[in-house]
C-alpha cells in the first residue's frame, strides 16, 4: 500500500509555481496577483482565507485581502465584484463561501469575470470544463487530479466511482476522470444510488466525496483499489490537544490494508486545495486560459 502524501505533493506544486515567478520577476514580468473578499467572521472562513494570503506570499505572489461586515448588502458586494473585474492589476480573485443568508451566492458568482474565476465556480467554467475547453478547474478536482497523475497512478479503462454529487466535488470529478486522455469508465454513486456496496466492491478507483465520517468500510473495497477520501468531518476526541479530530469518509485503518494507493485525512487531498488556487492563479497571470 503507498500512502498518497499531498502534504508533500502541494509543498512540490508551490515550490514549482515559486520557481516559475522568480523567473517571470527575473525578465521583468508582472507579478501574479490574487484578492480574496471575505464576508463576517467564520472561524473556518477566515482560516482558509488567511492560509491563501500566506500561501500567495510564500510562492512570491502579490495578494489583497478585502473583508466586509456580515450586514454587507448584495449591492455592495456586486459592486465590489466590478471594480475588482476592471482591476488590470489582478489575474484572479475568489469570494470566499459561504455568504450570509441574504446574499444570493448564485448571484455573486456569476458577476466575477470568468477570466478572472481562478476557483473555478462561474457556469463558463463548469461549462468549459464540461466541453473540454481550456478552463479553470476547482480547486478540490484539481488537486486530486494532480494527485493522480504524480503518483502514476494508471486510469485507462479502469472502473471509477464517486460517492456524492456536490457541484464543487463529486460531478467536476466524474467529468475529468471520463474526460479523453484520462479514459476511465466513471460511475457517479448518490444518496438514491442501489446496491452501492457491490458497485463499489467492483471499482479499480475510489472517490469518496459525500460528507459522511468513515463511511467507506474494508468489505467495500476491492483487493488492490486506489482510494482518495475528499471527507474532512471533525468529531470531538479525548486523544488529541485541541480536543477534536478529523475524520475522512473512508474508514482508513479497514480499508488501507487493502488498497494500492489510498490519501490519508488530513494530508491528504486537503493540502492540494491551496496549491491548486494558486496555480490558477498563475495560469490566469500568463494568460493560459483564455488566451
Ligand atoms: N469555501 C470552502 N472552500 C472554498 C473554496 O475553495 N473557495 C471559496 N471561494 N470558498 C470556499
């Protein structure tokens, strides 16, 4: 069994997406530049926020944090989505999510500019995506893509299932794995799914994306399956310092012994997500999408 380190794999992608700017700087290129707006005050929100901004420093990127108030109207962010749109300065931005109630996320997502979409959310996008047009894919599906193709991991004709539909996770995972090039048979499993053990049982790789603590158990799996678990849920632990643990969607210690390759939580899949943002965004700075 070869545990998938996307630790590792993210420090390898950041260092490259870090050599590359030190080299666009030497010939007197424009540094890459990503904004984040973030609404209120999350716990994870600001988080993950505030790893993008040191992770953009990190790799030399230029970033810009813009935060607002939970009471922010629509109108007020819409018209901050503009401005950053004409902003000639910046390659990308993300509005962080979710959003307060009373603001409609549909509506803000589709008034970025999709040139400018480095989470890869707008429907020009996802439809590119779907086209197999050059696009900007979201940050999760990217992440385990790159896993994929890192770890040589073979996906020619082999049999794919993914547990969940999520428009972020689940359905981008099933298009790319299907797309020409990739070339596997994908099944795509939901909460209304039959039979899902024996759909499982039968699969050469394993996408576990729907949001349930240990729900993939060892009799699922296939002798000799590759398994990349996309669930973070955290429960309380009397084990750990912080008093809380994280817990994957696959039951590792059960089904680990009887995989090729499996992704650990956490460090697994998780870590590949703040590298992929930033490779859109350099993607975006040198115009590789939408040329
Ligand atoms: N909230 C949780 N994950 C993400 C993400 O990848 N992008 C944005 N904008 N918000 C998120």
């Amino acid at each position: 069994m070869i545990l998938i380190d996307g630790k590792k794999t993210s420090e390898i992608l950041q260092a490259e997406i870090a050599e590359e700017v030190l080299l666009i700087k030497s010939r007197g290129g424009k540094t890459p530049h990503l904004a984040a707006v973030l609404v209120g005050h999350d716990g994870g929100s600001e988080t993950y926020v505030a790893a993008k901004v040191k992770a953009c420093d990190r790799v030399g990127f230029k970033s810009t944090l813009i935060r607002f108030e939970d009471n922010v109207t629509e109108e007020e962010l819409l018209n901050c989505i503009g401005q950053l749109n004409s902003d000639a300065d910046l390659d990308g931005f993300i509005v962080q999510l979710p959003l307060p109630k009373h603001i409609s996320e549909e509506k803000i997502v589709a008034a970025i500019n999709p040139h400018k979409d480095v989470d890869g959310f707008h429907p020009v996008n996802v439809g590119r995506m779907v086209a197999g047009l050059p696009a900007f894919i979201s940050a999760t599906p990217f992440g385990i893509m790159e896993l994929i193709k890192r770890y040589n991991i073979a996906t020619s004709g082999k049999n794919c299932v993914v547990i969940g539909r999520s428009n972020i996770v689940g359905r981008p995972m099933s298009i790319l794995l299907s797309q020409k090039g990739i070339d596997c048979t994908v099944t795509l499993c939901h909460s209304r799914t039959k039979n899902l053990k024996a759909i499982c049982a039968e699969a050469d790789i394993i996408i576990a994306a729907l949001g349930m603590a240990e729900f993939l158990t060892g009799e699922m799996v296939k002798e000799g399956a590759v398994v990349i678990d996309v669930g973070i849920t955290r429960v309380k632990s009397d084990k750990t310092k912080s008093g809380w643990k994280l817990l994957g969607d696959v039951k590792f210690d059960e089904v680990a012994p009887k995989c090729s390759y499996i992704t650990p939580v956490p460090g697994g899949v998780g870590p590949m997500t703040i590298a992929s943002l930033l490779y859109n965004t350099l993607l975006s700075s040198k115009n590789e999408i939408y040329k």
